[in-house]
C-alpha cells in the first residue's frame, strides 16, 4: 500500500468525522444539558434529508434546502421536548421508552410520506468535481463536508465561550441545580439546546444525504454512530464530540479498507477500551 492509499483513506475518514461531528456534537450537548437520553436523534437526521429533498422538489435550489430542512426539523424537536419530554421529568426509562416510540413513529411517516426507495440529494454540479493534489483527487464535496463542520464547530464554540447563554448553558452542564439557584431559566437552556440538537442533526442529513443516499432504517443506522461519538468525547463536551467524531470516522474508514471482515469491530473497540479508562469519555466530567 503506497502513500496515496493512506492519504485517501485518512481524508474520507476526516470527511466521514465531520458528518457525524454535525450528529454527534447535537447528542452530545442534549445529553450533558438535559440528562436526555434521545432515541430519537437519528430520526432528525433521516427527516432532514427527506425535508432537505422536498425543498428541492419544489423550489429546485440545494442552498435553500439546508436551512430550510434544519429549522423545520428544529422546530420539531422543540414541540417534542415542550410537549412531551418536559412533562416526564428526569425518569430515564420513560425518556428512552417515549424517543424510541417517536423514532419508530417519525420513520412510518417517513415511509407514508416519501416512500421506501432509496434517494438521493443531488447539489450543484460544482461539487462533481476533484481537487487534484500531487496526483491525489480529493472530491470537493468532501471538502465543503469538512469546511462546514469546521465553520459551525468554531460557530458552536464561539457561542459556548463568548456569550452569556453559552455561559448559561456552560453552568446547567456542569450542576443544573446550582444554575437555578443563580437564577439561570435552565428550562429555557433546555428548550435551546434541544432544538439545537434537532437542527445539527437535520443539517448533517442534507449534508450527508448527497453520499449516504436517504432511506428508511437510515435514522438507526447513525443512531450507534451518533453515541460512540459521545462516548469517545464525553457528554456536554464540544471538543469531546469534534475528537470523538475523528476517532469513529478514521476508524470507520480504516476498518472497513483494511480489515472489512472485522470493520465493526475496529469501530466499536476505540469506544469499549476508552469506557473501561475512563468511563466519562475524553473530555467528560466526572
């Protein structure tokens, strides 16, 4: 195996990371914000994409459809935690009963509604083409996958760090009991936060929809991937779910070239040893 080979494999591994980065950093912060376990995450990804490829039917522009299928999936997941998660309390088996009963509802919908063939979201023509490196090809599309994790991952950050809700949202990460005792409305975080899960992950639906394809089971496909992120990173953490994300999809990748018989095994294995280290993950608090 020659240079080339792991030069391609390494930057379809960091493109892969970036998608799942979008997934994964929405889970992430749902979970260490609101002790959420959310079943139905994968969901927003597959509605994303089915949204993503409504818009374009029906306006014929790809831009319009990436802010359009993550706000209407957005709001989705804001009715859901208003409506039904909020009343529930903090019971987590009532929480995994209630978002794995809406996954199984949001993927019949989705079949009702769109149909069972697989599709696929089709950008501009720009993005057929390569960008060539020393006789490498690296797909442009790949490369606008990695430039757009990175511009909402310095986004998400910046907000985290600079702002006063990121600092609200910092505190009920850290004890949500004592954020309302300083008179943090950690409802108000919790409603933020979760609707921003939703959009994450309805973003990274159009985004990936264009190389993964969008069909049903496809929610419960990146479901798995989405929580060896968290748990790589630890919950709550934005550079846990940028390092987790890297780590799952060079393993994914790399696994799945080299030794395919046992790619499952190369994925999941990076996430059992680091939960018998340190069971928070990477970057989690104890």
């Amino acid at each position: 195996m020659d240079t080339k080979f792991w030069i391609i494999q390494a930057f379809n591994g960091i493109s892969y990371g970036a998608l799942l980065f979008l997934v994964g950093s929405g889970l992430s912060l749902i979970f260490g914000v609101m002790r959420i376990v959310n079943l139905a995450h994968g969901s927003y990804f597959l509605l994303g994409g089915y949204v993503a490829l409504s818009v374009i039917a029906a306006t014929g522009s790809w831009a319009l459809s990436i802010p359009t299928a993550a706000l209407a999936v957005a709001i989705i997941g804001l009715l859901m935690e208003r409506i039904f998660l909020r009343p529930l309390g903090f019971d987590p088996l009532r929480q995994v009963l209630l978002t794995v009963g809406f996954a199984f509802l949001f993927q019949q919908a989705a079949l009702d509604i769109w149909g069972g063939n697989n599709m696929d979201i089709n950008p501009p023509a720009v993005f057929n083409n390569s960008i060539v490196i020393d006789s490498v090809y690296f797909p442009l599309y790949r490369v606008f996958m990695i430039v757009m994790a990175l511009a909402i991952g310095i986004a998400l950050w910046l907000a985290m760090e600079k702002t006063r809700v990121g600092a609200a949202v910092r505190a009920t990460v850290d004890d949500a009991q004592m954020a309302r005792g300083v008179g943090i409305d950690t409802n108000r975080i919790s409603m933020i936060i979760f609707a921003l899960g939703a959009f994450l992950a309805a973003l990274g639906g159009v985004i990936g929809g264009a190389f993964l394809g969008i069909y049903p089971g496809l929610d419960f496909e990146m479901l798995p991937l989405a929580f060896a992120v968290v748990i790589i990173g630890g919950m709550g953490s934005l550079g846990g779910a940028a390092i987790g994300a890297l780590a799952v999809g060079l393993a994914d990748n790399f696994g799945k070239a080299l030794f395919p018989e046992v790619s499952y095994f190369t994925l999941y294995a990076p996430m059992v040893l680091i939960l018998a280290i340190k069971p928070t993950g990477l970057f989690g608090r104890e």
